[in-house]
C-alpha cells in the first residue's frame, strides 16, 4: 500500500494542508479545479450577495452536477467502448469463418487440381491404347 501524501495548496486565498493516498501533482490538481470553480462564481452577478451558506450551496450543487455530467460521460464512453469491443468480436468471428472457408476451398482447388491432373493422365493412357488398338 502506498503511504500517505501530505501537501500544502492554496483555496481561495487560504493555504490548506490536504493529505491523501493520491500524488501530491493531484492534489494540487483538485485545488486548482476549487480555485477555478470559486472564480467562476465570484464573476457572477450576485454571488457575493449571497449568504455563506448559499454560496457553500451553490458550489456544492455545481460540483455535483460536474460530477454527474461527467459520470454520464464515462457511461456513455464505456457503452460505446462495449460495443466496439462487440463489433470487434464480431469482425474477428467474420475473419476466422472466411479463413476457414478460404482453407477449405483452396483444399477443394487442390484437390480438383489432383483429380483434373489424374484424369487428364487417364485420357492420354486411353488416347494411347486406343491409338495402339487402332494400328492393329
């Protein structure tokens, strides 16, 4: 198990100490996305009327909606990968059948090939013969 990352990122102006099994690169990755969304709504006209709470509100509610947009993404991503993954196994399915049946034609060819060549042998014995009885 890894051990445990501690590190010192700033959110809204407060320095903050965050520790967590995550890369300390992470960590300041989920500050910066904080200081972003708290930009975003201190641009808005009307953000800092609001109480406290309401901003905490706010930002929660836009989090959780990011999340779940982004939730839904994923899903829809891996439904997507799922079903190239069966059209996949599908065209790999197509591919061993017409091998297959590749195979077996060129073994068929072959095979008529031996069998035009045992013929055609076959004749020239029996044109030879007949020519023979002829001379007689």
């Amino acid at each position: 198990m890894s051990s445990k990352n501690k590190t010192q990122v700033i959110i809204a102006g407060k320095i903050y100490t965050l520790s967590g099994y995550e890369s300390e690169e992470y960590l300041q990755r989920v500050a910066t996305y904080l200081n972003a969304k708290l930009s975003e709504f201190r641009n808005m006209d009307g953000y800092n009327r609001l109480s406290p709470d309401m901003r905490g509100i706010l930002m929660n509610l836009n989090i959780a909606d990011d999340y779940f947009k982004t939730k839904k993404k994923v899903e829809e991503l891996e439904q997507e990968i799922s079903e190239r993954d069966r059209e996949i196994y599908e065209l790999k399915h197509e591919l061993i059948t017409s091998q297959i049946r590749l195979e077996n034609a060129e073994k068929e060819a072959a095979s008529l090939r031996e069998r035009a060549a045992e013929d055609q042998k076959m004749m020239i014995q029996m044109e030879t013969q007949l020519a023979g009885m002829n001379k007689h």
